[in-house]
C-alpha cells in the first residue's frame, strides 16, 4: 500500500469517526486503581460479612430487617463521614434487630440532564473529572468500611463496578435501568446480592423479569481489571430481588401491592422476597411522607409479613435538598439531589423498624 493510499484511508477515517467527541482523556485502568487503594484484609471482612448478613437475610435464615440507608447521592464526601459516624453509633444499639447499610451512591441517573454524580463530576463544576471522581468514590469506600459498616451502591456505568465493586455489599439497579439487558448481565457477574428497582412507571413485572434474567449465566463485552477489552462470562445470581418504589404518583408499599409483588414473584417461580424504598414515588418525593411510609411498613412487619426483607430511606444530615449554583455555598450535609429526611427523624425511624422486628419476632 503506498503512502498516499495510507493517507488516504486516514482521511477518511477522520471524517466518519469520533465527529462529537470534543477530548478523550485516559482513564485509569481498575488495577492501578485498586494497587493505589487496596481493600485491606480487615476491610474485605467487613464486606464479606455484609454479604453473607444479607444473603441470610433474604434466605429468612436471619430474621433481623435490611436498611438500606443515607444521602440520595454523596457530593461532599466530609458530610458523608459524618453522617456514617453517626449510622455507627445507631447500628450498635440496634444490630440484633436491623442489619443497616450505609447508602453511598456515586452515580446519579438522570431524567434529562443535571449533577450526574460524585464519580462523573466530582468537582461540581461540569469538568468531568472521572479519575478523580473513581479516586474519591473508592477513598471513602474504605473509610466508611473502617467504622465497621457495610454499603449499598447503585451501579450505573457497567465499567464502574471494576473500580468499586469489591467495597459493595448490597448492590442496586435503579428504576431507569432494570430494563436493560446490558446491567441485567452485570448484576449476574456481581459478587453481592442485588435489588431491581420496578420501573419509573410502576410496574413491577420489569423488575421480577429482570431478577430472572440475572440469576441466569450471560457473556458480555467488559473490561478486566487491567483496563483491556474481555468477555465476561459470568455465573448468574441467586441474590437478586425486587424493589418497590412506587411510580408516576403512585406508591406501592400498602399491603395490597405488596401482595400483588409477591404473586407476581410467585408466578415466576420466584422466592418471595422485597425490598420497600420509602422514597421517591412512595412518598411522593416529599420527605416529610417517607417516616409514615414507614409506620406502614412497620405495621406490616409487626404483623409478621417475612417477606418483606428490607427497607430504603433517603436521609441525611439536614432535611429537605438544595440547588447546586455555581459559586455558591452549600448548606452542609443537605442533599444537592432528592430531597432527604433529617438525621433526628431518622434516629425515630430506624428505632420503629426495630420494633417492628421485635413484634414479629413475638408472634405479632
């Protein structure tokens, strides 16, 4: 091939490719990552019991309750240390009821546009500082394992789990995903049990599908943890389950669509087992809702629903949620995302869901 034939083909290439693509930045491969910030051995326990913890909990081999609990997303990495001080001091009174996980997401899915997350945009400034993002994202990862508790995450961008997945015991697909093929085959290669979300819609049956695609093998197109091109074969995973959350306006946490949740997971041959988030559209995205959202679930429980494994709060330091301006102060330890509870009302909140173990476990 002569060079001006090479030339040529150059030429055209440049016409047809990457036309919208303003930069391309390397990104840091999982293996530098995870070299620059290791999961201690001590830190890997704290995970692998959460794991096993929740596991058990949805097998009804432990009868204490799921919380998934804290900030909508994490944005200011030194209030979520805080708030997960605070989480530490409430788990020891309460573990032999609840078996609560700190809720640090990363990831913020979208509607249409906005603030995407603490991994995408670290800075909150639109620069799109991905490596910096993962860094921080894994930082607090291991400070949070290191007061002893484990996490819960949302996985959004399928590469992201090779950064932090292995610092995760309780793994979620948002409402916007649960029906794509690409994170039902992610939840089957990941190591924690996962929760489906039922569609922004309402509708469950996306979200029992989705528990079954997952539990299934798949092979997909990923990275390794050296950042190269693989095919993922992966084995499927049992630990999936269905999360309620409600949908356009509608909530779904009343005992009639928690029947209907476990017919629909019944038909499917599924074990019948759910996760309520006392958030979004179950409360009407209004904070103020989600304690009495809960004094229903409670009431379920108390009257010795088993099937009902888990409970998601949306709180933090500050109730309500602010806009994020740019040059602007933030109020600390308020949400820049969903509006979430005060950490005083989620004190009362994690104390009735203790109770309400208690009564089922008294017979009711």
């Amino acid at each position: 091939m002569t060079i001006a034939m090479m030339n040529l083909m150059e030429g055209s290439r440049d016409r047809v490719r990457d036309q919208r693509i303003e930069q391309a930045v390397p990104l840091v491969t999982p293996a530098n990552m995870l070299e620059e910030l290791p999961l201690r051995p001590e830190l890997a326990e704290v995970v692998l019991r959460g794991r096993k913890d929740i596991s058990a909990i949805l097998d009804r081999e432990d009868d204490r309750l799921l919380v998934v609990v804290g900030p909508c997303s994490v944005h200011d990495p030194e209030a979520a240390r805080d708030y997960a001080q605070r989480l530490r001091a409430q788990v020891a009174q309460l573990g032999d009821e609840l078996c609560v996980a700190t809720r640090l997401y990363f990831e913020n899915p979208r509607t249409t546009t906005g603030w995407k997350g603490m991994i995408n945009d670290p800075h909150l400034d639109g620069s799109g500082d991905v490596n910096s993002g993962l860094r921080v994202a894994r930082s607090l990862l291991l400070e949070v394992l290191g007061l002893g508790l484990p996490i819960g995450c949302e996985f959004l961008d399928p590469i992201t789990p090779q950064y932090i997945s292995d610092a995760v015991s309780w793994g979620a697909i948002g409402a916007r995903t649960t029906e794509s093929q690409i994170h039902r085959q992610l939840a089957s290669g990941l190591s924690m049990p996962v929760g489906f979300k039922n569609g922004t819609d309402g509708n469950v049956g996306v979200a029992v599908d989705a528990v079954r695609a997952a539990a299934v093998s798949h092979a997909f197109a990923g990275i390794d943890p050296s950042g190269a091109p693989a095919i993922l074969h992966t084995r499927g995973n049992p630990d999936c389950h269905i999360i309620l959350r409600g949908g356009r306006g509608a909530p779904n946490y009343a005992a009639v669509p928690v029947a209907d949740a476990l017919q629909q997971l019944a038909t499917a041959g599924l074990p019948a087992r759910l996760v309520v988030d006392a958030s979004h559209d179950n409360s009407g995205k209004d904070p103020r809702r989600q304690p009495s959202v809960v004094g229903d679930l409670a009431a379920q429980v108390a009257r010795g629903n088993e099937a009902i494994v888990g409970v998601m709060l949306e709180s933090f330091i500050v109730s309500g949620r602010q806009q994020l301006h740019a040059g602007e102060g933030l109020t600390y330890g308020q949400s820049i995302t969903d509006a979430c509870m005060s950490w005083e009302e989620t004190v009362g909140v994690l104390d009735e869901l203790a109770e309400a173990v208690r009564e089922r476990r008294a017979g009711g």
